[in-house]
C-alpha cells in the first residue's frame, strides 16, 4: 500500500475542510494548529524510525485529531474526528487494523490523556509539544480567547494562569524524545507563570466580582531571609538548561545515527555473505561446464567480499589506550566521559578525575564538547566507510550482471 500517497490525499481532505468550514472563534483549534501538531509528530516519528504504516497511522491522527473540534460540541470532537476519520480512510480502501490504529491514537488526545502504545504516545506528545517551546505563551492566549468567544465567558488572566498550571503541573510527556527536548522549556514556561501570578494585576483585580475575590497565593516564596531584590538577583543567576538540553539532544541523536550505522552495516555483511556462500557453493563448482562465466562469477565474488571489508571497517571498534596522567588532569587534556580514556585505571585514579572535572565548569563542558567532537568524527568515520561498501556493492552489482549477460549472449 502506498502510504505516501494516502497520506498526500489525507492532507489535502482535512486542509480543504477547514478552508471550508473556517470559524473566527476558534482562534487556537483552527488548521494552524493542526499543522503545527502534524509537524511535531513527524519531527517525533522520525526520531524513532517509525516503518511506512506506523508512520502514516501517527500522521493520519494529527490531521484529523482536531478536525471536529468546530462542530456543536468541542468537548465530543475527538470521537467525531474519530469517526470520520474512519468513514474517509474506508473509502480509500485502508485495512481495517490500519483505520482502528488511526482510532486509537485520536482518542488517546482526550483530556486526561491515556495512551497505551508507542504511536499513542506520540500524537498525544505532539498535540501538548507547545508546552514545551518558546511559543507557548503565544498560544496560551490564543487558546483563552478561543474558550471566550466559544462559550460567551469572561476569564480573568489569574483564572487563566491558575488553569495552566494545575494543567502543566499534571502533565507529563510519554516519550523520551520529547522529555528530553521540551521539559527544560516547559519548567521555564511554568515558572513564568508562577512567577506571574504572584504580582498584583490591578487590571485583572478590577474585573473580578467583589464576591468572588480569590485568595492572595504565594507560589515559589524567597529563600529565609530573603527580600525580593536578591530573590531577582538569584533568578537571574540560575544556571541556563538550554546548554545542557543541547549536550543531550545531541548525544542522543549521534548515537541514535551509530546504531542507524551498525545496522546498515550489518545488513550489508548478511546480504553478501549469503552471495559468497551461493557463489562458492554452486557457481564455482560448475564453472567447467560454463567456462564464459568465470570471469564474472569471480567479479561478483570479489565485489561481495570488498563490500563486507568495508562494512566490517565501519564497526570495527577503535579503543585508545584506557590511561590518563595527573598531567592530563591539571591541563584538562582528558575526556573522562569515555570508557576508552580510563579502562585501565584504578577506581581511585578515575574518581579524582571525575571530582577535578565535575568542580571546573570550563573542564565539565569542555569535556562535553570534546565528547560531542569524538561521537561526530568516529561517525562521520562510519558513515564513509559504509558509503563506499553501498557504492562498490551497487555499481559492482550492475557491472557483475552486465557481465554475465554479455558472457550468456556472446
């Protein structure tokens, strides 16, 4: 089934109905969020490798999640998309299993969210992703005015604020990407709002019903002894996340790439090891009685063995010595954060180290760095090594063929 092309003709369904079915009210559940929402899951799906059907499943539920949300009934609007969802899909011939996983993931964006699988998870992550970025007060607002406008109700920025963060506070991402990239931001984004609820909004205080006054909430107090301007002062002070958030996103991501790597090799040493064992087996044993096929039977052969040479060079290991010196150490010549830098050495040696490094920032990230640097040559390594075994295997495989047709026609 070409799911890239259902998916082509699912865009272009939901895009046209929302053009058609446009309401100024919903100025947050509207096609822009929908894309917003759709972009996320493919950032989430590709992450994670998704195969053509999963990734069309995710995919599909994110254009239709919100698709109903416009209709009499927001609250009812994820069993509605739902539905038709399934009445669209049925009519492009789309196995059953297939629609109902689409189901599934629509329904698992329903307040309080619940899936139950990793496709779940996903449409779930990508439907709250803002809540996690630096657009979220942006649409925060949105979001107010839209739930105004569609049930005709005031709601004072503190009301709002305090909404939020009982929300926030509940929420948790399913997924480790999405931990990893957005919790920084999100715990960022919440404190704002604490931080904001706590001053005095003579606009929102005026428009509030004497009898429903709301009690005065402190939320993150200063330390003991504390006065305000220092409580600013140590705000200001508090180590930036988005440098740490970097560091592991993106170990994360080069050692998602090296087992992207080590499988793509592994593949290439099974598939031609399979054309050795064949070659050796039955062509080379008859080629007496096919003696214009010697020349290409040996090309093959040794087009399959230079591709496996490659393929193993790209997942060889490479290990440096395992010792570091007290030199090392006072100059921050050393990266600890690497087996093969310390495997030699005693517990002790290595727990000096460690505290030296970790009591010196400028030691700690360059550390990082110098880690971050190792993983992206030994990958850029691997992933020349592996072009070259895809080369020789491709173009050693078409001249090999050409080669046996001119030997059966000549």
């Amino acid at each position: 089934m070409d799911y890239t092309a259902l998916l082509k003709n699912v865009q272009q369904f939901v895009t046209t109905y929302f053009a058609t079915h446009h309401d100024d009210r919903f100025s947050y559940h509207n096609s822009g969020h929908t894309l917003d929402v759709v972009k996320a899951a493919t950032s989430i799906a590709d992450h994670y490798q998704l195969s053509d059907e999963d990734r069309f499943i995710v995919l599909c539920a994110a254009w239709f999640h919100d698709i109903a949300h416009q209709n009499d009934d927001p609250a009812e609007h994820e069993a509605k998309g739902a539905l038709m969802a399934m009445d669209y899909l049925k009519g492009l011939n789309v196995d059953e299993p297939v629609a109902e996983k689409v189901r599934g993931c629509i329904m698992a964006t329903q307040m309080p969210q619940n899936p139950q699988n990793l496709l779940e998870n996903i449409i779930c992550d990508a439907d709250l992703y803002h809540l996690g970025t630096t657009d979220f007060k942006e649409k925060s607002k949105e979001l107010r005015k839209e739930l105004q406008r569609v049930y005709n109700k005031d709601i004072s920025k503190q009301d709002w604020r305090k909404g939020t963060i009982c929300l926030m506070e509940q929420h948790r991402y399913h997924t480790d990407y999405c931990r990893l990239l957005l919790n920084d931001q999100k715990e960022k984004n919440l404190e704002e709002l604490k931080a904001k609820l706590n001053e005095k909004d003579e606009e929102d205080t005026n428009q509030m019903s004497k009898d429903n006054k709301p009690e005065k909430v402190t939320l993150l107090p200063p330390a003991p002894g504390e006065n305000k301007k220092d409580a600013k002062k140590r705000k200001k002070e508090k180590p930036v996340k988005g440098r740490e958030t970097m560091f592991r996103v993106t170990s994360s991501n080069h050692q998602r790439l090296s087992d992207m790597a080590d499988r793509k090799a592994h593949i290439m040493i099974s598939v031609n090891a399979i054309v050795i064992s064949l070659l050796l087996s039955l062509m080379l044993r008859r080629l007496d009685e096919h003696p214009r096929q010697t020349i290409p039977a040996i090309a093959l052969l040794l087009v399959s063995l230079v591709t496996i040479i490659f393929s193993i060079l790209a997942t060889r290991p490479n290990l440096p010595g395992g010792t570091f010196t007290q030199e090392d150490i006072d100059r921050k010549q050393v990266n600890l954060l690497f087996f093969g830098n310390f495997y030699k050495m005693s517990l002790d040696q290595y727990n000096h180290g460690m505290v030296a490094m970790m009591n010196d920032s400028d030691f700690l990230y360059g550390s990082l760095i110098r880690d971050l640097y190792t993983q992206g040559t030994v990958l850029g390594r691997k992933y020349q090594l592996l072009r070259i075994s895809y080369s020789v295997f491709m173009y050693g495989l078409i001249a090999s063929v050409l080669m046996f047709i001119i030997s059966a026609v000549i």
